[in-house]
C-alpha cells in the first residue's frame, strides 16, 4: 500500500485548470469529481473505467486529500439560550 506522502503527491494545484482547484496528477479531473463520484456509489471499477489513464492510487489520493482537510476540523455546537 503506498504511503499518505506518496498519495498526496498526485494532487496538483494548477491556477490555469479549474481556477486552481485541487486536481490529479496536473490533469483536467477535480477531487471534488471523484469524491462526487464516490459519494455517488460509484465504485472504483466504474471511476476507472471512465478514466482510463487514472490510477487506484489517484482514488486514493483524493480520500487521503479530503481526510486530511476534515482531519482537524470541529464543529461547535450552537446552544441558543431558551426565551420565556
């Protein structure tokens, strides 16, 4: 299995695709595509059989990218105070 560091390399930010959004390995397919795709039910087969030059470790990288985004984050919760 390839390591975290590894993966992360292929996701590539370029200002000139997709107004710098996050993309695989320098070429014109978003993360955010292939998160859709997963959160869609898409399966791995199905992802790369649309893509042929995508790799399973492209797929990874983007779980590995999204991971590391919410890896931190925290949700407070909001306590609204009861008015009588």
């Amino acid at each position: 299995m390839t390591d975290e560091r590894t993966l992360l390399d292929r996701i590539t930010v370029n200002p000139r695709i997709f107004g710098g959004k996050p993309i695989i390995r320098g070429r014109r397919l978003a993360v955010e595509h292939v998160l859709g795709m997963l959160a869609a039910g898409d399966t791995l087969e199905t992802i790369l059989s649309g893509y042929p030059w995508l790799e399973p470790d492209d797929v990874r990288a983007c779980i590995a990218y999204a991971h590391r985004l919410v890896e931190h984050e925290r949700v407070e919760p909001l306590i609204a105070e009861a008015t009588a």
